[in-house]
C-alpha cells in the first residue's frame, strides 16, 4: 500500500506541486492538501495519514502551533516541517514541538526520500538546517552522547540517531537487529520525555 501523506501548505502552486509529483509515484498517495492547519486533529481522524508535511506559516495558523497541538493526542505520527525559514528560532521551535525532520522548499526533490527516512526512524533535515542544529550544540556531534538516565547502549544509539542513521543503519553498525534498536530507541524517548530525535538532543544540550 502506497504511504498516505497529508500536506498543509498555503502556497496554492507549490501544493500543486507536490501533489503532481506524488501522482507520479505509486509509492505514494497524497491524501489532502491543506491550505492552513486549522483543523488537523479532524483531518487526521478523516484521512488516517502514515506522514504529515507541515508548512509553518499558514495564516490564519501556525505549523508550530498546530504540531503541539498534534503532539498532545499523536505522540507517534511522523510530521516533517516543510519551510522557507532556516533560522536558529524556528527550527529549535518545531524541533521542541516534535517534528521529526526539517526540510527547506527549495529542496523539492528530498520531499519523498524524506518521507521514507522518517518511516524508517530517521530524522531527515536539509544539509543547511542539519549544520545549524550541530552548531547549536557544539562538541556534542563528536563523542557519544552521555547522559546519566541512559545506559550506555542507549547513548551509542542516540548518538547514531543524531547523526541521521536509520533504525536498519544503526542496527547494522551496532550489530543488532532492527526490532532491539525500536525497543531501545522507545526506551530513550521515554525516559527523555520527547518525541523524536531531535527533540532529544535539544534537551540534552540543556542538561
């Protein structure tokens, strides 16, 4: 079954857009574009979708907003932030509201590799935005990340997440299997108290 994606963006063309390049690839199914989120937790219940792309500012709404609001009733549901913004406010924003991946417009064609990415357990951002957040937390993308709440295999498959390993990458690294590095990785956002891997390290950065 092809992966339903439900976009809320109010820029009428690029919806177009995005939607005509779903039409071409069966691996995907397009299941309503949105101008604003206003009503997001109606149109989840309606259209039941595998991955969400959120614009973030869609008057009369605020993608921001509307993910926290997502967030409080969808711990799980995959949301990637689809944006012109790539400054230091928004992204550390969207990632302290859960969003999973953080993707610029002009970087059309990482839409659907994205998309697969966050199903996999990744954590998909353009390469500009992905240099910001390392920025943001210096010294930490080069040593395993250590946190006394977290055992050490925990630690080592959180570093591997910050870096943009897939789930089937880390088990692969790790020599594990892929289930062992789900089981952990719920373990890690549990004890976390977050929702993506990201959002992870923001709050260990503020440890």
């Amino acid at each position: 079954m092809p992966v339903k994606v439900l976009l809320y963006e109010d820029n009428e063309p690029l919806r177009n857009s995005i939607k005509t390049l779903m039409q071409w690839n069966s691996e995907f199914e397009l299941v309503a574009a949105m101008p604003d989120a206003t009503g997001i937790l109606e149109d989840i219940k309606t259209f039941h979708p595998d991955v969400i792309l959120m614009d973030i500012d869609m008057p009369p709404s605020n993608g921001v907003e509307s993910l926290k609001a997502l967030r409080k009733k969808y711990e799980a549901l995959p949301v990637i932030m689809l944006t012109v913004f790539e400054d230091n406010d928004n992204i550390i924003n969207s990632i302290c509201a859960g969003a999973n991946g953080y993707l610029l417009k002009k970087d059309m064609e990482q839409i659907m590799p994205a998309i697969k990415d966050v199903l996999n357990g990744g954590a998909p951002m353009t390469s500009s935005v992905a240099r910001k957040v390392l920025q943001l937390f210096p010294g930490k993308q080069e040593r395993k990340v250590e946190l006394e709440i977290l055992t050490a295999k925990e630690s080592e498959i959180l570093s591997w997440l910050v870096k943009g390993y897939s789930y089937k990458m880390i088990a692969d690294q790790m020599h594990i299997a892929v289930e062992t590095v789900r089981s952990h990785i719920k373990k890690i956002y549990k004890k976390l108290q977050v929702s993506s891997a990201t959002e992870a390290v923001y709050k260990i950065s503020n440890k």
